[in-house]
C-alpha cells in the first residue's frame, strides 16, 4: 500500500532520503556537487511530499517559493529499488496541487545533464526546458525547466 504525506523539512524520512539524494548526486555531478549542494539546504522547508510504501519511506520531494506564484520543486527523489514504478510522478503531481492550492501558477525547476531519468520525467508531465535562472546562469550541466500549473 502506497500513501503520501504532507508535511514539511523537519519530517526524519524526508531527511534520510535527502542523504540518499545527496550521496547519489555526488557521484553524478563529480567535481561540481559542491556549487550544487550549496543551494540545496533543507532548512525551513514548508512544502515536502514523502512517499511511504508499505510504511517504509521510498521518495520525497519539495518546493518553495521562488518568486510571487512561481514555485520551485526542489529535492525530488526515489529510493534506487523503487524507480520505474510511477513513485516521482506522483510526488510531483502532488507538489503541483499543493502549490496551486496555494495560489501558485508556475513551477520551474533545476536539474542535471548527468540525470538524464529527470528530464525524461519533468518532460512527461508537461515541463519544457527555459533559459537557466538564477544561480544556474551559465553552469553548462544545468537544465532549468517550467511548467504553468493553472
């Protein structure tokens, strides 16, 4: 059986995923994993899906306002022995009707090059590839993405 919670960075499962994120993106992103992981603090954040199946933790996933009504997903993962199994598009469709729910009528994201399952994922829920934003002007392995949610 499979449920997702809201809840916010405090939740332990959602912390414990975020290691497992880390320590994969850290094999991913090689040398730049530090310019990266400088911008993914957990701390104070609001919106976090967990994702429990057969109450074990399996994925997560979070965002936080970026600019007025745009949201920025942030911290999407599933745990390795769970992929293919529909998990991050659930995660995702669930932070997109939190975030309209509260009034938000874009998503953007961040992802890699190297997460090549990502982009295949943001694409399949109607996310299209923008110009890098922000911090991510100019980095060559990032691919910023949007979706309007309205």
């Amino acid at each position: 059986m499979r449920n997702l919670i809201r809840t916010d960075s405090d939740n332990s499962d959602f912390r414990e995923l975020v290691k497992l994120l880390d320590a994969d993106l850290a094999i991913r992103d090689g040398v730049e994993h530090s310019f990266y992981a400088q911008f993914n603090k957990i701390d104070k954040i609001r919106e976090v899906v967990v994702v429990y199946e057969n109450n074990q933790a399996v994925g997560c996933g979070a965002f936080k306002e970026f600019a007025p009504k745009v949201a920025e997903i942030k911290r999407m993962y599933v745990r390795e022995n769970m992929r293919g199994r529909g998990i991050a598009g659930e995660i995702l469709a669930e932070l997109e009707n939190w975030a309209k729910g509260l009034n938000f009528t874009e998503c953007i994201l961040e992802t890699g090059l190297k997460q090549p399952e990502a982009i295949a994922l943001y694409r399949k829920s109607g996310y299209e590839i923008i110009p890098n934003y922000g911090q991510y002007i100019g980095v060559e392995n990032s691919v910023c993405m949007r979706k309007v949610i309205i």
